[in-house]
C-alpha cells in the first residue's frame, strides 16, 4: 500500500516536470558530436548523430547525454580499440554527459534573435570520470530555432583515457578537439 | 655455391614472409565496417519490450546487448511509427513508440537505407533491423526519458518473409 503511493507520488512528480518542461526547456531536435585528434602520423575523425540535449531557459542549464557507442570511425579496427576496456570502455560506461550552466544568462535573449557569445560552466564525465569545464558556447536564435555551437580541446589522461603502448600511443593525439552543434 | 642456394631460399621465404605479415597488417588496418544489414539479427522484439527490459534492469540489458568493441547485438524491433526526421548527416530518423510509453526506440537509417522508407507515415506499424547503440533510461538531468538508440537501419518487410 505505502509502495504504491510513494510510486504515485514520483509518477506525478515526473509527470509535473514533464509539463513544466514544455515551457522552459529546449529539447534538442539534431546534434553532432565530432571528436578529432591531430598527430604527424595520421588524423583521426569520429562523428556522433545521436546525442540529446536540453537548453533551460530560465536557468541557463545545459545538458548533454552523449551516447559513446554512436561514434562512427572510418576505420572498423579504430573504433574496436576507442569503445574496447583499454580505452574508452563503452560497454560499461555507455553515455558521456555535460552539465553545465550559462554563467552570463543576462547576455542572452532566447526571444529575440541573433548570435550571443556565451561561457558555459560545469562538469563533464567520460569514462566514469568527472571534471570541471569552463567553455566558450554561442548561441543563435533564429524564430523559434536555437542553434548551439562550441568547439573544445580535452586531455585524454584527464579522463584516465590511456594509451600506453603500440600504435594507438603514437597514433593519437594527447589533447583532442570536441565540436558539437545542436539545433532546438 | 650449395651455401648460396641456402642463402638465396632463406631471403626468397623471408621475402614471402614479409609480404604476409605486410598483407595482414593491411587487410587488419583496412579492415571494413561490419555489415548489419547483411547479418541476421540477434534478438527479435517490440520496441515497448526492449523499453521495459532497459528501464526494469539496465545493467543486466546492456550487459545482454552491448558488446565490449562497440560490435553490440543486432536487432529486429516493431513498433509503431512516432515521428520521422532527419539528422545532421541527412539519415532518417524514426521514433518507434507505443501510445502511452514513457520512451521508444530510435532508428537511424543509412544514406543507402534512407530511400526504402520515404513511403512511411507516421502511425505505421513497422519493423526496423539494426544495431544497438544504448538504451533507454531516465535522465534526471535532461529531466526526461532517453530513448533506446538502433542505428544502420533498415526496413524490413514484414509480407515478403
């Protein structure tokens, strides 16, 4: 009987936000993840599709969930070694995730248009691991189209990304490049 | 010149033996993409019973489904059409989603598999065959449930097999 209330209550709870997200929060309608690392010995490129996101506009959160097995290499062997346990680990740690918040909300007008330069503070964990970010976000709007644009460097070893020894060691780069898009 | 001949066949198979090692390598280095719509799907389900087996025990779900190289099961999951869009490489995107479920299932197609589904409306009872990516979840951050996430899609027809 208790079981069953309590389960009512966290059923309306979640029901509530779902309403509560119709009027503040931008759900993502298409994203790209795009990670890219630069060696002399060769460039590496993996794209990412499937990723949601959220844009809350009354307290400038933002929330990425990044779904790690949805890269795509142009190499089958390379994406064996990026999603094996030596590496990324993608079968026990299958979403990546940001959380951040917009520390200059007041610079942005999500209801009239045009492109603001924003910086987004948070963590972000890949790997199990989480770590601070302090990133530089802009942000168009458009009508009622949000556009999200940012592009970052990350420090594999930050992450207890490794690459001991063979090829990959030589062949990635220790900082790689993150860019995203996301449309709302 | 008997030690000439020893000489000259150690370097002619020590020559042979590079160019395996050499076409291994090769072949390893440029090894393609496996082929999921050409292999035969794993598990057979509704896209509402795939939903509740990830939300009742996630780690059991992808411990069963995913595969430590990224090579996870391939799937074969009928559900009703929610909603179709594209993403930002061009693929179709469809949601396929019971009425009154909390999360369905998104199925990314392919710029080859794009075209077979360009007939489809939403509402369709379809069933979809492609690899899955990860599963569905709520997100207390996102403040909403995440969708199992199939991806290389294809349609299949149901009538024909």
């Amino acid at each position: 009987m208790k079981n069953s209330t309590i389960s009512l209550v966290v059923i309306m709870a979640f029901s509530f936000s779902a309403f509560a997200q119709t009027d503040n929060k931008l759900v993502s309608k298409k994203t790209h993840f795009k990670f890219y690392s630069h060696t002399a010995v060769e460039d590496i490129e993996a794209n990412n599709y499937s990723s949601v996101g959220t844009i809350n506009i009354n307290t400038g959160e933002i929330i990425f969930s990044v779904p790690m097995q949805s890269y795509e290499f142009e190499k089958a062997k390379m994406q064996q070694h990026y999603n094996s346990a030596k590496f990324l680990n993608t079968k026990k740690f299958p979403k990546s995730k940001l959380k951040g918040k917009i520390s200059n909300l007041d610079d942005v007008d999500f209801k009239s248009d045009g492109s603001y330069k924003t910086n987004v503070e948070g963590e972000l964990t890949i790997h199990g691991v989480t770590k601070k970010v302090n990133e530089e976000v802009s942000i168009t709007v458009e009508g009622s189209n949000v556009v999200l644009n940012t592009s970052f460097k990350l420090t594999l070893a930050d992450y207890e990304i490794a690459f001991k020894d063979g090829k990959p060691s030589t062949n990635i780069a220790k900082e790689i490049e993150i860019t995203v898009i996301a449309e709302y | 010149m008997f030690k000439n001949k020893i000489i000259k066949t150690v370097l002619i198979l020590f020559g042979i033996g590079l160019l395996i090692a050499g076409g291994v390598g090769f072949y390893i280095f440029n090894m393609p993409h496996r082929d999921v719509q050409s292999l035969n799907s794993d598990y057979q389900l509704s896209a509402t019973a795939i939903v509740a087996e990830y939300l009742e025990n996630p780690d059991g779900a992808n411990e069963k489904y995913l595969d430590a190289e990224g090579e996870s099961k391939i799937l074969e999951i009928t559900g009703k059409i929610a909603s179709i869009t594209t993403d930002f490489k061009d693929q179709k995107v469809i949601l396929l989603k019971g009425d009154y479920a909390k999360a369905g299932v998104t199925c990314t197609f392919t710029e080859i598999t794009n075209n077979s589904i360009l007939h489809l409306k939403e509402g369709e009872e379809i069933s979809v065959k492609g690899v899955i990516r990860s599963g569905a979840t709520f997100d207390e951050d996102l403040e909403m449930y995440e969708n199992v996430i199939l991806e290389k899609c294809s349609l299949l027809n149901k009538n024909q097999s």
